[in-house]
C-alpha cells in the first residue's frame, strides 16, 4: 500500500481557534480501499485519531490503560470563506485501553482552488471524566473532507 504525507500550511488564527498550543504537523494521509484517511501519530499517550474522509467518520483510539479518556476536539474550516469555522465537536471514547470509539458526521463537501473547499482539523487530548485535560501531546492534523 502506498502511503504519502500530505502537508497544508495553515495560518496561526486557526491553529489558535483549535485551542491547541501545539505546531500543526504533517498529516499522514494513505488511500485504504477508497477511501482516504488521515491520522494522528500513534505513539501518544492521549490517543490516537483518525478521520475518515469517505463517510466523514472519526476513530478515537485509546492507548494507553490510564483511566483516562481519549477526545478527539475536532473544527471543519471553510477555505473559501476566509478559513470560517463551519462545524466543530468533539468524540470521546470512554471505552478504556485498546478500544476505539467511532464518530459518524455529516460534513460538507466541496471543491476549491483544485483541492477539497473544506478542511478538518483535529488533536487527541488525554482527559478525566469530568473533561479536565491530562495529556495534550498528539500532534494537529489536518485533513480534507472531500479526500484528497
């Protein structure tokens, strides 16, 4: 399977609006059954994300047997409307070690300047049941909601 590594420069207000204090980093992008998908790193103590954009689903990982939750805090960005927040939430999976928890969306779609109008933008926070944040430490992704 190939795998390629999608780069997209974003300004500082939208890492900023992500409410993370974190560098935006490669998202890692690869085609499975045709479907594209982009992931946080795996390594994260968090939690590892991945957004699905054939079906506009995520998938919250939990790594680590903590006792804390993996959340995925995730905000939709219209490129063609001054890089506007359209959509955000968040999945949570409260599942425990080595479960995954799905989110299904209904994000919109749509072309701009060659590529998808609308981004994704997501990190893995580690938290406690009532949402206090314990590890911040996967890296930002970003992804296009219409592929690639």
């Amino acid at each position: 399977m190939k795998r390629q590594i999608v780069q997209a420069a974003v300004g500082t207000g939208i890492a900023t609006a992500l409410g993370v204090g974190l560098a935006v980093s490669p998202a890692q992008a690869a085609p499975v059954l045709g479907k594209t998908k982009f992931c946080s790193y795996g390594f994260a103590q968090a939690g590892t994300t991945c957004f699905y954009s054939d079906g506009d689903k995520l998938a919250v990982h939990d790594n680590w047997k903590d006792g804390y939750r993996s959340v995925s805090k995730w905000h939709v960005y219209d490129r063609k409307n001054n890089n506007k927040i359209v959509r955000k939430g968040q999945c949570v999976n409260k599942s425990g070690a080595n479960t995954t928890k799905w989110c299904n969306y209904n994000l919109p779609d749509g072309r701009y300047g060659g590529t998808s109008r609308y981004i994704i933008i997501f990190n893995t926070f580690g938290t406690t049941a009532s949402g206090k944040v314990i590890y911040n430490d996967s890296n930002a992704v970003i992804g296009y909601t219409s592929g690639k």
